[in-house]
C-alpha cells in the first residue's frame, strides 16, 4: 500500500491538470451557514481556500450567521418566528445579528490571515475585503406578517467587487444589507451568493450544507441535475427536501438559469469536499449545469487519446483486441464517444456488414470510475438506435468476458456460422470469443 499511495497521487494530480487550466482567473463564489464556524470545521476549508487562491481562483466567500444569531437568542431569551424559512427581525433581533455577523468576519479574516511554517497556510498572502458591496431593500410584509429587517438583495456593486477581485483579494461578504437611507437588514445568506454570483457571472456557486447534497427518494444522492430536473423535484409535492437544501437548491437553480455556468451543493462536514467537488469528475455532491454535462457524440481525431486511455488496459489483459493508433486514425469515424464535461469516459464502434444488413458492435468500453451507473447501458441503446437508423436488422458482438452483460440487455449467444461471411473467416478461434447477436 506503501508503494501504491504515491502512484494514486500522481495519477489524482495529473488528472487534475484539466481543471487547474480550466479555473485559473475564474469567479467563484463560495457559501457556508454559520455553523462552519460553530463546528470548527473554517480551518480545513480555510486551507482549501488557500490552494484555490493560490491557483488562481477569484474567490467570493459568503458566511451566515443564523447558528450564532441562534445562540444567543436562546442566551438572552429572545424568541423569533420564521416565514417561508425567513426570520423575522425586529429590533433586538437585527442588534444580534449584526453583532453576530461582525463577529465572524472578524475570526473569519484572522484565519485566512494564516501564515505558520509547515502548515497547509505557510506562505499564504490572501487579503481580504470586506465593504458595502450588498444594497438591500426589506421585504415588508409576507403573509400578512411584517418582517421587518429583513431584507433581499436590491443591487451588488459589480464594479466595486471586480476591482478587488483584479487586486487579488478574496472578497468576504456578510448576511447583510445596506440601503441608501443607511438602514441594516439581515439577509439570507443564500440570497447574497446566488445575486453575487449572478451579478458577476460567476463560473461557480458552491453551497455547503448539511448534507451531502440533493437526494432522491431512497436516499442516493444525486450527482447531476439541470436546471428543469432540480425545478421538477421542488414543485413535487412528494419530494421531500431536509436541510440546507430547502433553502439553497432554488438559489442554485435560479442562478444556474441565469449567468452562473456550475452550482454544487456539497457537504459542510467532509474534510476536503470542495477539492473533491472541484477536482475529480465524479465530484462528491450535487451540480447542477444549464445542459447535462454528458453527452454521447461522434468520435474525432482529437478524442483518440482519450479512447486510447480507456481501451490500452483491457488490451493489456486480453479483454479487447489490440488496436493502435494508425489504426483508431483510420476508423474514427466508426466511433462514438460519451462526453462528461471534457473527459472521455465511454466509447463504442459499429462496424457495417451491409450485405447480411448487419452491424458488429465493439469495443464498448466505460471508464472504471463510471461503471455501475448505467453508462454502459446509455451507450448500448444509443448504438443499437444508430444501428436502427442505418436499416441493419441485427446487431453481433464479439466479448471474452462480458457475455453475461450483453445476455442481460437482450443479446443472444449463437455459433460462429451466424456471423457475416466476411467476419466468419477472420475469426480467431484461439482467442475463442462469444457470439452474441440481437435483433434490432
């Protein structure tokens, strides 16, 4: 194991490049409630945050401060009520909060101001700026209840934040609000990062919650989501959403629909879950994107590498018959690759055999990190429906140790006398492969 950590190391950070590349001088915009702060969990974010500036990242942090406000509320016994998950904040209410929300910035800054030799913080030169970045205006009355300070976002000063963000500077924004009249009002948090992120155009908006992300009804997370699937699962009465989700999945959907090109809801108590978020292409939350990061589409020249990677170890095990690159240059237009957000994680070919009106399927392969959630299935279909498109009638393949996969999806094992002339006499009977066939 000793020998292998480094080798996985490597592998983690080579294929990490892509994003290093892809984020440089990008706007990301990076939300937490309160109870980061609470739970002592700032200082290994603050470390991640550390690398993400050090990559090159524009960062906007955005804190809450409900679990304080909370605290002392019970402290002082002050009892408030909530309207569609807003506070009500009167007087006594706001004096907390803006107490609350001074406070964190404060310890927020001092920890980003970390600099102790051998520590993930050593040569860290992050500044902050903290400002009136946020106009805000109150709600006024909802639902026959006036929420008095409360407000929503009116405007961000774009202009204001860019020229810190040129500067270098991680920008820190506080749940709250001013007005032209010089009033305070308590913000939701999630209200300030989707109008900043918004406003900016923010390449991300990261919300990091209590669970791991958004859930189905069983339970499993789910890992992708557009804009309509997330708005789908909101207006289902039958959904049911716990947690941070409630209040940060619309805020992710309405930004996604707008400006913003990537939002995450990930987990508040992973040690590194925004790195994993960020830099592996499963990621560990949910995203939620404008069009579906995955798409099946024709091969090209410049996706050869790409297949390459995914078929030269079943090649070296005797799994797929051995082609070189000559070769894939040759037949690329037989290809179809599946696309998740840059990275080739499946293909396929189909081969013509236009005088039995038949078609070889080969050499469908999935990523090991994507098996077992159903792309090999999606490129399955999408082939047997190319297949369909060009007239052939039956579709053949040839596997040495994928037949039972293949006889679950409606394949049928049949002799080498069932196969097309032309590839019945390249049959290589040492390596003594399974036929299989479906009709289309």
């Amino acid at each position: 194991m000793a020998a292998a950590a480094p080798d996985k190391f490597v592998q983690w950070f080579r294929a990490a490049a892509p994003y290093i590349h892809a984020f440089r001088g990008r706007t990301f915009v990076i939300a937490f409630g309160g109870e980061v702060m609470s739970e002592a969990r700032f200082v290994g974010l603050n470390h991640d945050l550390n690398l993400l500036a050090a990559l090159g990242v524009r960062l906007v942090v955005v804190h809450g401060a409900r679990a304080q406000i909370d605290a002392k509320l019970k402290e002082v016994g002050h009892k408030t009520s909530y309207v569609r998950g807003l506070r009500v904040t009167d007087d006594i209410t706001l004096t907390i909060a803006k107490e609350a929300s001074g406070r964190l910035r404060v310890e927020i800054e001092a920890l980003l101001s970390m600099g102790l030799p051998n520590s993930p913080m050593a040569g860290a030169d992050i500044r902050v700026s903290s400002g009136n970045f946020v106009t805000a205006k109150p709600i006024g009355i909802l639902d026959g209840v006036d929420l008095q300070h409360t407000g929503e976002v009116r405007k961000i000063d774009v202009a204001a934040i860019e020229d810190r963000l040129k500067f270098g500077e991680l920008v820190l924004l506080s749940p709250l609000g001013y007005s032209a009249t010089g009033e305070i009002f308590n913000v939701a948090l999630e209200s300030v990062a989707e109008a900043v992120a918004v406003a900016l155009k923010a390449e991300k908006l990261i919300f990091m919650m209590d669970k791991a992300g958004v859930t189905n009804k069983r339970g499993n997370l789910l890992r992708e989501l557009t804009p309509l699937q997330a708005s789908k699962l909101l207006n289902n009465k039958e959904t049911f959403l716990d947690g941070d989700a409630r209040f940060y999945l619309p805020c992710a959907v309405r930004a996604c629909e707008q400006s913003v090109k990537r939002a995450h809801l990930i987990s508040r108590h992973n040690d590194g879950a925004l790195l994993q978020e960020l830099f592996t292409h499963q990621g560990v939350g949910t995203m939620i994107a404008p069009d579906s990061v995955e798409k099946l589409r024709d091969a090209k020249i410049s996706d050869i590498g790409g297949i390459l990677s995914l078929i030269e170890p079943l090649e070296a095990d005797g799994t797929l018959v051995k082609r070189g690159r000559d070769l894939l240059e040759m037949e690329i237009s037989r290809f179809a690759v599946l696309d998740h957000d840059g990275m080739i994680i499946g293909c396929a070919a189909l081969y013509p055999f236009a005088e039995e009106h038949a078609a070889e399927l080969a050499c469908l392969v999935v990523h090991p990190e994507f098996r077992g959630r159903d792309a090999g299935e999606r490129m399955l279909e999408a082939m047997e429906q190319r297949a369909r498109r060009k007239r052939f009638k039956k579709l053949f393949v040839l596997t040495a140790r994928a037949e039972h996969w293949f006889i679950e999806h409606g394949f049928v094992e049949v002799d080498v006398e069932e196969l097309p002339v032309q590839k019945r006499e390249m049959y290589n009977y040492q390596r003594r492969s399974v036929i299989l066939t479906k009709k289309l």
